[in-house]
C-alpha cells in the first residue's frame, strides 16, 4: 500500500510539473522573437504630449495623429525609455496630403520641433518632396514606396554609428554617421547617442495612423 501511494504521488507531482512546463512555453513563446509593444491599443499610457495634445488620439486599435503640429513620445518602462541599439517597426498609414515622422534617439519637449536625434519621414503625397523612408535632411528619398491609404511597415535599425530604414523589405536608407558629423543651427543635436521614440503630428491637414509599434532592443 505504501509502495502503492508513493507512486501515485510521484505520477501526481509528474503531472503538474508537466503543466507547469507547458505554461511556461506558452507565456516564452510569446517573446522568442524580442519584440517589445510600445503601443497597447488602447489608450496613450506611457506616452507624453506637450503642446495640442489632441492632435493624438486612439481610434480603432491605433493611433490618430490629425491635428495642430504637436510630438507624442515614448515614456514608459521599456528600456526606461532610452534606447541606444534597437530595432524599431510600425505599421503605417496616411491619408492623401499628409506629412508626419518618427523621431528616434530624441528628448520630451513641451513644444516645436523636436531639436534631438533624426527624423524618419512619412509623407507620400504632401507638397515635401523629401518621402517616406527619408532620414529627414539627410539622406532623404524622393521616389514613392507605398501609396496613402494603404497599410505599409516603417523599419528602422540603429547599431553603433549605422541608421537602415526599410519601408516594407525595401532598404531606402543606410546611412553611418560619421566621427565628426557637421550639423549647423537647430541641427547640431542630430546625432546619435541615445533616447526615446517620437511620433509627429505635422499640420492640421495631416491625418496618419500607427499601430503596431513595437522595439526589439539589441543591448
């Protein structure tokens, strides 16, 4: 009897180890790739806006940028919202007319334009000749990729002094930023060193969408 309930046990503990483990692949399976959400779909928690916060809202899943120039950043947990090496992708779409961006390696500023890191560009049709996929004056893009209403990937990788923007699989942008880069004006802290993410609200008649914003930091 006692042999009898020993190996009972055993089976028993067998067991729940077994749905222990299983619970665990689960929850790691989730996370076997390294991409981190930055946005939940739902509201703008650990995000901050200055100036015309309303330009940003959530609708639908995504974020609404349509309104008065305004920058919306990453401040939350992740990487207590500074990153150095990362890549970084969002699903896009703009409406016809639009112009916006996403700013990385920037800092929170109540107003005007973010004056830290580099500005990706999104903008299909607005009167800016500089499209989707530029890293914002300098090295800027003038062919199309993708088209306004349609969804599309904006990719970007920063490792060490190397910028690679991808629009979709499409490379648009490989860039190395040399030793001693020559910035004049407001452009002196385009540089890489390290920050948080932006996204840009550029005028009352842009209307863009992000979802799925996601990071895979690479530190």
């Amino acid at each position: 009897m006692m042999n009898y309930k020993i190996g009972t046990l055993v089976m028993l503990f067998t067991m729940l180890g077994s749905f222990g483990n299983v619970k665990g692949q689960e929850v790691d399976t989730g996370n076997d790739d390294g991409w981190i959400p930055l946005f939940n779909g739902k509201n703008l928690d650990n995000w901050k806006v200055g100036e015309n916060a309303a330009t940003f809202s959530v609708e639908n899943g995504t974020i609404k940028v349509s309104g008065p120039k305004a920058h919306l950043f990453y401040a939350g947990e992740v990487k207590n919202h500074n990153f150095q090496n990362f890549e970084f992708k969002a699903t896009v779409m703009t409406k016809p007319g639009a112009n916006s961006g996403i700013f990385i390696h920037t800092k929170y500023q109540e107003k005007d334009w973010p004056i830290h890191g580099y500005e990706v560009q999104v903008n299909n049709s607005q009167e800016d000749w500089r499209r989707t996929g530029s890293l914002y004056a300098i090295q800027d893009v003038i062919e199309n990729y993708v088209a306004d209403d349609e969804w599309y990937i904006e990719y970007v990788k920063v490792e060490g002094k190397q910028i690679i923007i991808k629009i979709n699989d499409i490379v648009t942008v490989n860039y190395t930023e040399p030793e001693h880069p020559k910035r004049e004006g407001n452009g002196v802290h385009r540089i890489l060193k390290s920050g948080t993410f932006a996204l840009q609200g550029h005028d009352p008649g842009s209307t863009v969408y992000y979802k799925d914003i996601m990071v895979r930091p690479l530190e």
